[in-house]
C-alpha cells in the first residue's frame, strides 16, 4: 500500500476540497478518476490498495467486501465505485440549467468555450456554458503551456482553465458540467438542445467549441489496456506514478513534446516514437531543443506502434519502422499517445451544419456557395465565425482549418461572441 499526494496547479492552492482516492494500481476506473480530480483542479491522495492486508487496515474487510475504487470526501463520506458524474454531484458541481432561455449557450469548456463564456457574460448577455467532462478540454491536459502569452514560465492547462472558469462565473455565466446534448433542433431563430438528463436548454444564438477527441491508434485491444498501461495526453496525473519505470510517448506535435518533458521529470527513462523523419517538422522549436537535450529520453523517428500486449494490462508494445518495415517487440508499462485529435460533431448529423470530409464545422467563407445559397435565408453571407445556421457558431480546433493553438482558440472566442452580438441585434 502507498499513498502519494498528487500536487495540482497553484488554483488548487485556494481551498478546493481535498479528496482521498483509494484502488488496486491497475484499476481503469481509478485511472479515470485520478485524470478528471487532476484536469478539475481538486488536489487528492492516492492510495492503492493491492491486498487484504491493505484493504483490511484501511476499511476493517478484505478487498473482496469492498467496490473499488473508494472515494472520500472532506466530510469523510465515501462513495464505493462511483461514476464522474456521482463525484461531481457530491461537490456541488451538477445542476439543471436556470433559465428558460439565453442569450448565448456555448458547448465546450475549452479555451475557446471559456473565452467566449467570459466576455459574453462581461457583456451582459445571458450565457450558459455546457461541459460533458472537466473544465478545460484537451488544453487542460496539458502539464505546461509555454508559449501562451503573458505566461513566461508558462502555465499548466489545468491551471489556465481554472483561472478562466472563475473569471467566468464572477461575471454571471452559468456552468453546467456533466451534460451532453442528446439531440438538438435549429427552429424559431433558436437552438433547442435536449440533453442527457432529460432537461433542455434553448437559446437565441450558440457556439460549438467542443475541441476535438484524442486520436486513437485503431489497434486491437486498445479499449480493453485503457487506463491500465495505455494513456491519451500528457499523462499529468500518471507522471508520479512512473518513478523508475521506462515509459513510451508516440506523437510528434506539441502536445507529445509536452508530455515526454512532464514524464522524463519522474521516469527513469522515455522513448518517444515518431512516425515521420524528422522531429523538427512537427514540434515547436523550444520544444524540440528541450526534447533533444534531454538526456534520458530517446527520439526514434519513422516509428509506429503496431501491437498492444497484455492481459489485464500492459505488458508490451510492437513496433514497426515506417521506412524499412522492420518490426520489433519492447516491454512497456505505460504508454502515452498524443497523435492529434478528432472532432466530435456527430450531432450536426441530420441538421443544416455543414461540416467538411474530417467532420471539422465549417464557417465563413469556407462555405461552398452553391450549396449554401439553397439554405441560407439571409441576404448577408454568413459571418466568419458562422456556420451554415444563421446564430449558430464555432471557434477552437473543432473549426475547419482552425489554427491548433490556445491562444488562436480564446481569440475566437472572444470573436465569436461579437459576432452573436451582430446576429442578436439584427434578429431579435
């Protein structure tokens, strides 16, 4: 049995609650936890609980009587088991929303969500914000974020969105976690939303800023090893777990060179695999000095993984160089994935959304002219932020050809929210 407490960004630092998590070290469902208490901002302690012995000293029964993994709360009230959604209701982050109707509802607590969350709401528009998961999107995974401005040491995502979300609510938006839309309809000149627990939000304008989803590798057994040995992101919550072990990063972009300096800081060594042949064509210049520098960290470029190994966990990868095919076998424990991202807009299927061939959202003057001039009811074109929808808008990576940056992500944002201000005013 160890116990480690899991140091949080300076917002965590403000007397947030402090939770105790407990669970057998290969547990998906713990790792689930550790990752959303960690993006959330909540500092916690793990402790794993592997054997009777631990679990008798810790609950009085053998790990046999008890649902793990076991959460408990500062009221020393415990939940055996618990889904995100049940630890997020016990710390009072789970409510309907308020009004019948808004001004702007935005869907996605990214740095473009939040962005936008801020100054519509410091602009006195009704403004409700929906997240399905934790405040701050893939940005929040982020273990430090260098080249944002105003940040010379840079800042960690979790941290950035921390700071947005009550910047946010101390200017009047409404924040409403843990629920997804289940359907919506474009009618009345509004967005009508259905969502999961059965409430619905209405309102006059919208933006989608719902970012984009961890690219998967498409191999076998990929869902069965998740969060038993295989990771997506940087690993901000499993760094400290990976003292003295040799662990694997595969991706080349910012986000892979992020994760490999956060993880060499406690690992014994990274491998990081890279499937093109150059580092340098993917990654940031400063990043690519500090990786390269890194003295127990190894680049390997033209690389792919090609099997996942293990039974209950992760025992092993397969990799296959992408130049000559030759293949080879290397035992791993955890191994980091940060190859891009995917966007989620299957609920634009079925409605007048236009969205390109990768299913990014397509705005402005991206949209074909032919086939908009059959829907589109205004004599305007559509604004550059707009969608084929008249109200309807998006901003950050789930934008057709977007700039994959922070700092591009809160610019539109913010202009997305001028934008909705011109639509309001010319239609209601």
């Amino acid at each position: 049995m160890a116990t480690d407490p899991i140091a949080l960004p300076e917002a965590a630092a403000g007397g947030l609650p402090q939770v105790r998590l407990y669970g057998p070290r290969s547990s998906r469902d713990a790792y689930a936890i550790r990752d959303f208490l960690t993006r959330s901002v909540v500092t916690f302690s793990w402790t794993t609980v592997d054997s009777d012995a631990d679990c008798q000293l810790l609950f009085g029964v053998p790990i046999s009587g008890v649902r793990m993994p076991v959460v408990e709360f500062p009221d020393g009230s415990r939940l055996s088991d618990p889904t995100l959604e049940q630890i997020a209701a016990r710390l009072g982050w789970v409510a309907r929303p308020r009004l019948p109707e808004y001004d702007l509802s935005i869907y996605g607590a990214g740095p473009a969500g939040l962005s936008a969350a801020v100054y519509a709401a410091s602009e006195g528009l009704s403004v409700v914000l929906l997240e399905r998961e934790a405040v701050g999107g893939q940005a929040g995974s982020s273990s430090l974020i260098e080249n944002y401005l105003g940040f010379p040491h840079g800042i960690a995502g979790a941290d950035l969105a921390e700071r947005a979300r009550q910047q946010a609510v101390s200017f009047g938006a409404e924040l409403v976690m843990m629920r997804s839309g289940v359907g919506g309809e474009f009618r009345d000149n509004r967005i009508h939303v259905q969502l999961d627990d059965g409430s619905t939000l209405v309102a006059r304008s919208n933006i989608c800023a719902t970012g984009v989803e961890w690219r998967r590798l498409g191999l076998a057994r990929e869902d069965d090893l998740l969060g038993v040995g295989l990771f997506y992101g940087a690993g901000t919550s499993e760094a400290a777990q990976c003292a003295g072990e040799d662990v694997f990063v595969v991706g080349g972009g910012n986000s892979a060179g992020q994760a490999v300096m956060n993880l060499s800081a406690h690992a014994n060594h990274v491998t990081m695999l890279v499937r093109g042949p150059n580092l340098s064509d993917t990654l940031s210049d400063y990043l690519t000095q500090r990786v390269v520098r890194q003295p127990n960290v190894d680049i390997v470029v033209d690389s792919r993984i090609t099997h996942l190994y293990g039974d209950s966990e992760l025992t092993g990868i397969g990799i296959e160089n992408t130049r000559t095919g030759a293949r080879r076998d290397a035992a791993a424990s955890r191994v980091f994935i940060c190859i891009g991202g995917e966007p989620n807009t299957d609920w634009a299927i079925g409605t007048p959304v236009e969205r390109d061939r990768l299913g990014f959202l397509v705005t402005g003057t991206d949209l074909a002219r032919d086939r908009l001039e059959a829907t589109w009811p205004l004599e305007r074109d559509p604004f550059y932020l707009e969608t084929s929808v008249p109200g309807s808008f998006a901003a950050g990576d789930v934008r057709h050809n977007s700039v994959k940056r922070v700092a591009s992500a809160v610019g539109e944002g913010a202009m997305a929210v001028t934008f909705a201000h011109h639509y309001l005013a010319e239609t209601f």
